[in-house]
C-alpha cells in the first residue's frame, strides 16, 4: 500500500474495463489508481490521463510496481491466465475477469497458487453483487424461503441476434465441434450465483449447445465468416443438497442486456430477481409465500447500495462499484474470508467444460471432473457462504 490506499494497477482498456472497472475503483476513496496497461498507447495515455495513473504498454511492467497490491486484468479472454498468473507470481491479489482460464486445470493451478501466496484473489463476476442478489443471498441464509429446493436461472439478450453484428475472440470458434462462447461468457455467472444461493455444489449435469446463426462478421477481418461457437445453450443440474437447478444462457434471444434473471423456489417461500434494464430500472426483486402465490416486488434495503447508488444507476457502474469495495474490504482485512474467488471460478469453469462433455457425448457428467476435490480446505468465507 502507499499512504493508506490501495494501490491499483488495471490491464486491458477496452469497453468493460472503462464502463465499469476503472469507474468502480475510482469510486472507492480506500483505493489508488496508480497504473494502466494498454498494447494500444493511445487508450493507456487516455485513460492515464483521466484518472492521474501512469500509462504502460506491457503488462510485465505494471505488475513489477511495488505501488501496486491489486492487478484487474480486463483483456481478452485468451490473454487472462497468463498474466493472472504472473501477477500473482509476483504476488498480487488479483481480479480477473472470467473465465480465469478456458479449461478448469488452469483456473485449479492458478487458484492453488493463489492460496498457497496467501493472496486474495477475486473473478469478474459482476451479478452476484446486484443489490438485488445480495439481498436475495440474505434472505435465503436466515431462512425466509425454507430449504432450497429448486434453483431457475437466464442470462440472455439480443446483442449478437443480428450477424451483422461484430463478434470478436473468433479463436474459440472456427470450423471442427461447436466450442462454448455464451455458456461461458453468458452462464458462468448464474452458474456462480446458484452455487453461491444455494450453499451446495452441483454434482452432475447434462445440456446442450447450440449455434442458430452459424455465419457472422468477424471484427478482425470485417467479414462474414462460419463461426461455430454456442449462441445458445441449456443445461439441468443435481446439487449436493438434492436440489435441482436449470441454466439457460444465449445472446441471440429477444431482451434488453444483461437479460439475467434467477428464481429459488423453497419450501416456505420463493423469489425472483430480474437483472435487466428496462424503463430506466436496472433491477428488481420479488418474493411469494405459499399462502399467497402472487409474486409482489419488495424494496431492497439502501445498505445494500453503494454509496449514490439506485436501481436507476446503470448497472455496469453499480454492481462493479459493490464488486471492487468488496475486494477492497477483503483486501484490507476488513472482512472475513475471500468470496467470488478463483476457487469460484474453478468450480464455475468445471460446470462449464462439464457441460460441453455432455453435449460432445451426449450423457450426464458426474463433477468434480477428474473425481479431484475441488477446495480440501477452504479459507473462512471463501465459497461466500
């Protein structure tokens, strides 16, 4: 740390990393933006320059900085292991966007690496600190709801329904079998949520991907060309609890962005948060008793906001500003334990390539894969339960 704020050091300036990460850090009075990385020196002397950092062109020069405690890595996704791993070889906490690495023997190397540092590390998923889940999470640990029973989940929109539409990161699709694109840009973070709501780990799985629009423009090239990535998929699940949970995640269905939507059902009530901005609200929570079966909205209480924040705040800067305060706070050892870390991410990435064996092969798939445990001894709070 210098002085007593956290130094921040961001790789990778594109969309995201402007509409959400640097905003949420900035937001933070605990924390210092002290450096940005850009193979682009355009962007990084702009953004530098918003926010008093120090531009740099290559990663290796950020993360070397002793000014430094927390490293965002915000790049593309084929670019996040190996500079979460060496940031954390340089040991720095770390906050990665998902996935920490497309096969779950990355994530589980990188995680244990991580806990063997002692460092606090944390995966970009953005939706379980909606105020509305957070909230949602509260009211299923003091029982409101019974026992969890059933766990529905969605994540969809339209951004990608026309090809016209430029699709970039094309080297996880291509020709050969159908490779997972919205099941792991689009469902890692309800899988997350469902782990996380319902205290249990999912223990089998079987689903299906599917690509409806087999040609699109290709940003790289400005060209239609085949792209044979899932825009859709779905998946049902048994968890540990004996509960059951559907998934179902696609951009090429009609809605409004981020399209999430999660629903428990319990044996003394259920509730629903819909995650998606329409007419100017970004999110809403409903709940129903059994002897009152309509669903009504309910008020999620201001503690659960950031500071300034409404349900009329965009949700990219709201729900990043809940995320990056509470790596801050974990950070800082203002709170116990570590949640939405890359031990989370593990067990998201093994339902993830779980799911694409059980639509290569067409069969249920048992988890852990590889029969490993996942986490022999987790740290306190780690799984945010």
């Amino acid at each position: 740390m210098t002085g007593d704020r956290l130094g921040i050091g961001v790789v990778g300036l594109g969309r995201w990393a402007n509409w959400a990460h640097l905003p949420g850090w900035a937001r933070d009075g605990r924390c210092r933006i002290v450096a940005v990385c850009d193979t682009d020196a355009g962007r990084a002397a702009e953004a530098a320059g918003r926010y008093g950092a120090v531009a740099v062109t290559d990663y290796r020069d950020l993360i070397s900085r002793d000014d430094i405690d927390i490293v965002d890595v915000v790049t593309r996704d084929s670019e996040h292991f190996g500079i979460n791993l060496a940031a954390i070889e340089a040991g720095k906490h770390v906050l990665s966007e998902k996935p920490v690495a497309h096969d779950h023997h990355d994530v589980r190397r990188v995680a244990e690496l991580a806990r063997a540092k002692g460092l606090k590390t944390k995966v970009g998923f953005t939706f379980r600190y909606s105020p509305a889940v957070r909230y949602l999470k509260d009211m299923i640990s003091r029982g409101d709801l019974g026992t969890p029973f059933i766990y529905n989940a969605y994540e969809q929109n339209s951004q990608w329904l026309s090809p016209q539409v430029p699709l970039r990161n094309r080297e996880r699709g291509g020709g050969g079998p159908i490779r997972v694109a919205s099941l792991e840009g689009y469902g890692a973070p309800v899988i997350d949520i469902g782990h996380w709501l319902m205290e249990s780990d999912l223990t089998s799985v079987v689903g299906v991907l599917r690509n409806f629009i087999p040609e699109r423009l290709v940003a790289e090239t400005g060209l239609m060309d085949r792209v044979n990535i899932d825009d859709a998929d779905i998946f049902i699940g048994e968890f540990a609890s004996g509960a059951l949970c559907s998934v179902q995640s696609s951009f090429v269905t009609v809605g409004n962005y981020p399209g999430i939507e999660v629903r428990v059902y319990g044996s003394e009530g259920a509730a629903i948060a819909r995650l998606v901005e329409e007419f100017g609200i970004c999110e809403t929570l409903k709940t129903a008793q059994p002897d009152d079966v309509e669903f009504r909205e309910i008020e999620v209480p201001a503690e659960y906001y950031p500071p300034g924040g409404s349900p009329r705040e965009s949700w990219r800067t709201l729900y990043y500003a809940n995320l990056t305060a509470n790596f801050a706070s974990e950070v800082l050892g203002e709170i116990p334990g570590n949640e939405g870390s890359f031990t989370d991410g593990l067990w998201v990435q093994e339902v993830i390539n779980a799911v694409e064996i059980s639509h290569h092969e067409r069969r249920w798939v048992s988890l852990p894969l590889d029969g490993e445990p996942l986490d022999a001894e987790p740290l306190d709070g780690e799984r945010g339960n």
